[in-house]
C-alpha cells in the first residue's frame, strides 16, 4: 500500500513558482552538526541528506578508501546484511543513495511522512550511517566491481583524458586523486582501512543535514537529531590546502587505438564562494557552456564541422576546481580543433561577448531557473550546496538578480584576471596526431 502511494506521489510535478523563494532554517544540534530546512508542505514526503566532509579528498595514500567507504554503508549495518537493509527501505516505499566525489560524500533518503513508513525508513537510515559493519564478503564483492569498473576505465578514452587532466592539473594536491583511486591502491585496501576512515570522518562535527518536505520545525529537529544520535561527536575535516595555478603551459598525449582524439584543456579555475563566480559563470555560458549556441560551438562545429560537439564549464570547489574545455574530433583534426578551441578562448578573454550574447545568455539562465528548483530533491541538493560550501542563506533568492546584474566590462575583467590562455594543460588521448605545440 505504501509503495503504491509513493509511486504514485513521486510522479506527481511540483509547481515551479512554489519553489521560486524558498524559507531556509538553519540551526545546529547539540552534537555540533548543522541542520538546513525547508518546510515543504505539498506532498506528504520528506528528502533527508546527511553530508560528510569525506571525499576523495581526503583519502591520502589509500586512494579510493573513500570512495569504498560511502558504497559499503548499506552493504551491512547493526545486525543486518545488505539484504536485509534494502528490504527495510523497500517495504515502505523509501529510497537511500550514497555517493562520494573529491569534496564529499552524500547519503540521501526520501520517504513518505505517513507514521509507519517515516518510523522504519529514519531508524535504518540512522542504523546505517551510524552502524557500519564493513562485513568481509561484502567487502570483497565491493573491492572487485571497483576493480573490474577500473579496468573498463582503460576502455575509455573519455576516462583515460580525464586521469590525466586531474593526475597533471593537481599534481599533488589531493584533488588530483581519482574518487574511484586506481587499481593498486584498491587492491591493497581491508575493511579495516574503511572502519579508520570512517571514524575519522564520519562525525557529527564534520557532518551537514539537510531536511526538505512536509515536516515542521519541531519534527525537523527531531528528525537531525535522530539520523545523526549514533556518530561520535569528532571534529571537522581540516582545510584543504591551496590549489597552485599552473607555471607554464602542459601538454600529455596518450596513444590510443582509435580514429577520434579526446582533447582535453584547462586550468584552475574557482572555489564555490569565489567573488568572481557569476562573471565567470555566465562568462563562460556564452564561451562553451550553453550547448549548440556557444561560441566555441560555432566556430568548432557550425562553421568548420571539426567536432559533433564541444563545451566548458567551471567546476567550483573548496578550492580552485577545474576549469575545463573538452571535444572528439578526427584524429587528423586534433591540431586544428585545438588551434581553433585556442583561438576562440583568446579572442574571448580579449573581447568578451556582445551585449546580444549577454542578453540571450541571462534570458537562457534565469529562464531555465525554475526548473532547478521544481522538487524536494532539487532543492535538497541545493541546500547541500549552500550548507556545504558556507554560500548566503539568500542564494537562491538572489540568483537570478546576480546574474542580471553581469555586465559585459565583468566578464572581460574577469577573464583577463583569472584566464590564461598561454597557461593551459592540454590532453590528447587518441591514434597518431602531429605533436601539439
């Protein structure tokens, strides 16, 4: 019966101008974890996330531990094995994910509010983030699907340029460090490296829950308190070192026994909070980030058939993330779509867009707005955000005016301060092409 209603609830849209201005609480438990919500009376269902600051970041010399470490969660708890877990959630219709990337790992749980399902769904929950067992057998059948998804890596072009990029960009830094780790970092991992990883960052001081659905403050602190009774109290991760930008330009080719090459370039780029992020952001919707209509679209696929596509984009980070160019092209285009994609990125920084490009870029950002923030899940994921990388309570409020307010003289002053050209790492992956200068 449960399960027939959530179906049937989650199909349900939600209306986009209910979720235009959001009212976000904030506060911190007793336990020193902090707590984001949304009231969000619509449907009589709850989203939970619990984020640690435990990503890939943070995993060392044991690369992939975690990684491991968020996907074994649910694979035994208290008294329970896997089976018995999913079964729990399934029988009232809840759902659990887990995911980890370089800065954090997510665990997520939607279920309905309804009294016996809400009870079941919350209490496994709280039993899996605070009970792991990291059962042997388990772990062994992790160790090898993460083995066997490494080898299909070398199958990829796409995740061999990837390596590479982060491998170079970072160098040292821990972001340079695969979340998947490599294969002799992760055959040498044990359980009990996972159980040391977890009881360093699996904490309520380095935790952020947040709470999105149709509870009331007084059921949504109960609700933070609940999930997170079980962790130690522990201490927040420490501060990731800074990200060096890069001497001089880079360049890494890799053969590969294919008719396409994967090119691949970029550069540090911001941090989640930087001042520069919505000159950049709107900056680079017009450059390479809005698809088919983008600059380097057009030069690379309209006007010369170089690539069926190309794009940019920030990744904004605790530290400088990466900002990347990537596209296929014929291996004996290589040199010129790169020549080109160069091009056109300093010609870019030199001259910014027109002001009928920053229009069109604003109505098709501000535009599509509303659809990032139709559900609980959406809005979820964006208190994450705001939680996790300490943005203004205000942000999603204030979005659209700031990208308004982007000004041609922004973008330009922008680019030339945080984009060098002369300064790229550049990765090739494909068959035979003329050394790049």
């Amino acid at each position: 019966m449960f399960v027939r209603a959530f179906v049937c609830i989650v199909a349900l849209t939600l209306s986009a101008t209910s979720w235009a201005s959001p009212d976000i609480q904030q506060w911190t438990t007793d336990n020193n974890t902090r707590v984001f919500y949304v009231h969000a009376p619509e449907l009589p269902m709850v989203d939970i996330s619990v984020v640690f600051n435990a990503g890939a970041a943070r995993d060392d010399e044991k690369h992939g531990v975690s990684n491991m470490t968020a996907a074994m969660l649910d694979e035994g708890a208290g008294s329970l094995d896997a089976d018995a877990i999913a079964t729990a959630f399934a029988s009232v219709g809840a759902k659990y994910s887990a995911s980890s990337e370089r800065d954090m790992a997510v665990f997520s749980l939607r279920t309905l509010t309804e009294k016996n399902a809400f009870n079941t769904a919350t209490e496994m929950f709280n039993t899996v983030l605070s009970k792991p067992t990291f059962p042997a057998d388990a772990f062994q059948r992790t160790q090898q699907r993460f083995l066997i998804g490494l080898q299909a890596e070398k199958q990829s072009p796409q995740a061999i340029a990837t390596r590479a990029f982060y491998e170079n960009l970072y160098a040292k830094h821990p972001y340079g460090v695969m979340p998947s780790g490599n294969p002799e970092s992760v055959e040498k991992l044990t359980p009990a490296d996972l159980q040391a990883f977890y009881q360093q960052y699996y904490v309520s001081s380095n935790a952020l829950v947040v709470i999105v659905g149709a509870v009331d403050r007084k059921q949504a602190e109960k609700i933070a308190t609940q999930v997170t009774a079980g962790l130690k109290t522990g201490a927040p991760a420490e501060a990731l070192p800074k990200v060096s930008e890069l001497a001089e330009a880079q360049l890494v080719q890799q053969s590969y026994p294919s008719t396409q090459t994967t090119i691949l370039m970029g550069q540090p780029g911001i941090s989640r909070d930087d001042a520069d992020y919505f000159p950049l952001y709107v900056g680079n919707h017009i450059l390479g980030g809005s698809g088919l209509v983008s600059q380097l679209s057009d030069e690379l696929r309209e006007k010369r058939g170089l690539t069926y596509g190309v794009y940019s984009y920030f990744r904004p980070m605790q530290q400088l993330g990466p900002y990347q160019f990537a596209l296929q092209t014929r291996n004996e285009k290589a040199q010129e779509a790169l020549q080109v994609m160069r091009d056109t990125l300093t010609a870019f920084i030199d001259k910014g867009p027109t002001e009928a490009e920053l229009n069109s870029a604003k109505q098709n950002i501000t535009g599509g707005f509303a659809l990032r923030v139709d559900s609980n899940s959406k809005i979820a994921d964006y208190l994450a955000m705001i939680g996790f990388y300490g943005l203004p309570l205000d942000y999603l409020d204030s979005f659209n005016d700031k990208i308004n307010a982007v000004t041609v003289a922004q973008i330009k002053d922008a680019f030339k301060r945080r984009v060098n050209a002369d300064k790229m790492l550049t990765v090739l992956v494909g068959g035979e092409t003329t050394q790049a200068e």
